[in-house]
C-alpha cells in the first residue's frame, strides 16, 4: 500500500493536494457574493449578510467579526468604510458563515440519498518530468457515497481533517491511490 508523498515535485512533476482542490470545488458550489470585499459594494453585502438576523450576528462574531455594534452601524450607514484588516476579518466571517450555512445543504446534495456523487480525478502534470521518472497516470473516476467528513472538515476550515477525509475516499482507488494524492483538478456537480 502507497504511503503519502513526502518530496512532491522532486523531479518536476506540477500538481496541488486533492483536498485542496476538493474545498475549492465546495467553495463553488456553495456560492457566495461575487463582488469583491475591496468594493463597497461587496463589503457591503458582506455586511448585510452578516448581520441579517441575532444568529448571523452571533456566528459572525463566532467567526472573528469582533467590532463594537457602533463601528458596525457606522459602515453599514456608510459614515465610514472598514480599514484594510477589518476587510479581511468581513471576508474570513463571511466565508465561515457562509459555509456553516450552507453545509447541511450541500452534504444531502452530494450524499443524493445513498448513491453518492461521481468524482473525476485529473492527474498530476509530468510535462516536465523526464522520461524515466514519469508515472503513468489516467484520468480516473471515483463515486464517494458518504461525504459527511469532508464537508464537515470544510465547513470547518479544518486543513488537516479535510486531508484525512480526501485520502480515506481516494483509498478506494485500490493501489494506485497515492498516485493522486496530487492532481491538476477535481471535478463534482451537487
């Protein structure tokens, strides 16, 4: 049985960890506001909703949105604009509400009653690797039934439980699994 890859990239091969990937998807697919934070008026739907109801407030808050309810009101009133910093702290808190919120939702889309989701698992890139030192790798496909760890793990932002959730699904590749721990890209519809 493969173990993880200790010196990715060693011999020029060009890829980025499926987990990584895997949130990026989930990123998509949970959606969000597509202005940037930069812009008032995506700092501002940020806001908005951010402080919708008692529990966004409380989960922003949660989140890292640790600003007195004066500054608050301020930038909402558009009396003041956040600093650089406070855009950050908007994005992260957004970010994590957004995904808490959207979780349960993409966890029944994705669990689709038992049946699972097909995945598509594109190879990493070897254009660079030379000849002796080149794997041979295929596009592969891969039905996860059960995505309550990985979603939790993202939901979460918890890096590490997500990897662990990503590899004990890939696992099911049989031998061949470590060879996708790194990919070019991951493909899955909800």
């Amino acid at each position: 049985m493969p173990e993880r890859t200790r010196e990715f990239g060693k011999f020029g091969a060009r890829g980025v960890k499926g987990h990584e990937l895997v949130a990026r998807r989930l990123d998509e697919l949970a959606g969000g506001i597509a202005t940037p934070v930069t812009a008032r008026r995506g700092w501002m739907a940020r806001l908005h909703y951010l402080t919708k109801s008692a529990h966004s407030r409380r989960a922003a808050r949660d989140a890292g949105l640790t600003v007195t309810d004066r500054t608050l009101k301020a930038w909402l009133d558009e009396r003041r604009s956040p600093s650089r910093t406070s855009l950050e702290k908007i994005e992260t808190a957004y970010r994590t509400v957004r995904r808490a919120n959207v979780a349960r939702y993409l966890l029944g889309r994705l669990n689709a009653q038992g049946r699972g989701t097909r995945v598509e698992i594109h190879p990493l890139n070897q254009s660079q690797v030379s000849r002796p030192h080149q794997r041979f790798l295929e596009f592969r496909t891969l039905n996860i039934r059960h995505w309550d760890r990985i979603v939790d793990a993202w939901a979460r932002a918890d890096d590490r439980a997500l990897d662990d959730a990503w590899v004990d699904q890939i696992v099911d590749l049989g031998s061949q699994w470590g060879q996708y721990e790194y990919c070019t890209s991951i493909g899955f519809a909800a």
